[in-house]
C-alpha cells in the first residue's frame, strides 16, 4: 500500500517522481502535487485526489498543481512528463 503523504504537516516534497499514468493502479507513493515538467508537452492531467475524487486539468508545460494524488488516469489525460512531488 502507498504511504500517505496527508497525515504529516504542510512542508516542501521530499522527492519528485516520474509518472506513467494508468487506469488501473494507484500511484506507489502518494503525491502532494502534480508537475508538468518544462521540456513535457502540455495538455490534460486526469486524476484522481486524496478524497477519491476524479478531476480533469489542464496544465502547461513547467506547471505544478499542489494537490493530493493517489492515481494520474491515462484516459484523459495528453500532456506529457508528468511528475508528482512526493
């Protein structure tokens, strides 16, 4: 099971990690935000947040989003080099 990032205090990530997004498994390690890294290709982020619900962003190439993130969905999701901070 993925360790919980949300049961410790705000502070900066420990790590980023690479992300292939998939329908069918959570993430290894939650994450406390979603980048697009700067040489990815922008596009739609489809994920699904800490409260288990589903959302769909748009993001641009170098954005981050502080969200919590237990899985990043390949259906709906275009953009490229995705990252979460863990």
């Amino acid at each position: 099971m993925a360790t919980n990032p949300f049961n410790r205090g705000m502070n900066v990530a420990a790590d980023l990690a690479p992300v292939t997004p998939n329908d069918g498994t959570d993430l290894p390690e939650y994450g406390r935000g979603i980048r697009v890294r700067p040489d990815g290709a922008a596009g739609t982020v489809h994920f699904r947040n800490n409260a288990g619900v589903e959302r769909t962003t748009a993001m641009a190439a170098g954005e981050t989003i502080l969200v919590g993130v237990t899985r990043i969905y390949a259906a709906g999701t275009t953009a490229t080099g995705i990252e979460v901070l863990i």
